[in-house]
C-alpha cells in the first residue's frame, strides 16, 4: 500500500497538529528536514518533523516541545530509516490541509 492513514493523539505537534487530526501518509516517500513524518516506536507510531539525518538514521523532534508526555528524539536519539514509516503529505480531518508551516520558533 503507497499510502496509509494515521490518527494524531496527544499534543506534541501543537500548533500544526491536534489530537484527532487525521493525516495521509505517503510510505517510502523521500523525507527532508522540515517534512513531518511518521515512525515506528517500540511504544507505537509517533509523529514528528524530522530535523536532521544522521549516521544513525533521522532525528526526530516535537513541535511543542512542552507537551506533556511527549517523547522525540531528545529521549530515545535518531530513529533508523527503516522506522520511518513515511512522509505526511496532507491532513485530512477536520481541517483538511498539504501544508505544514515550519515549526514555532
């Protein structure tokens, strides 16, 4: 499957994404810093903006980095690309969007 949908919880990504944004997501696609992007954690699927790309694979960060419970890459270091499930091209419930303002800051 090219694409899969994936339902936002928490508020990590706050102001972009809200808990109960629903995003598609395109597998494989290529990734840049900036592009948010979902991975595949031992504690489940996270979404977050990839920041940079290391030997190690992405390093992933939170938009908000004052959400309660949030966990990126600050907690648990880069994610190996064969984690990263895929790139986010658009939200589409409640609000649908294809953009992703860079993060506050």
């Amino acid at each position: 499957m090219l694409f899969t949908a994936v339902h936002v919880t928490g508020e990590s990504m706050l102001p972009v994404l809200r808990s109960g944004d629903w995003l598609l997501v395109r597998r494989g696609a290529g990734i840049r810093p900036g592009d948010v992007v979902v991975a595949r954690r031992p504690h489940g699927l996270i979404v977050k903006r990839a920041f940079r790309h290391t030997d190690d694979g992405w390093w992933l960060e939170s938009d908000n980095q004052s959400a309660p419970g949030r966990r990126d890459s600050w907690d648990f270091g880069a994610v190996p690309e064969a984690d990263i499930v895929g790139r986010v091209v658009l939200r589409y419930w409640p609000r649908p969007s294809a953009r992703f303002p860079a993060p506050p800051g």
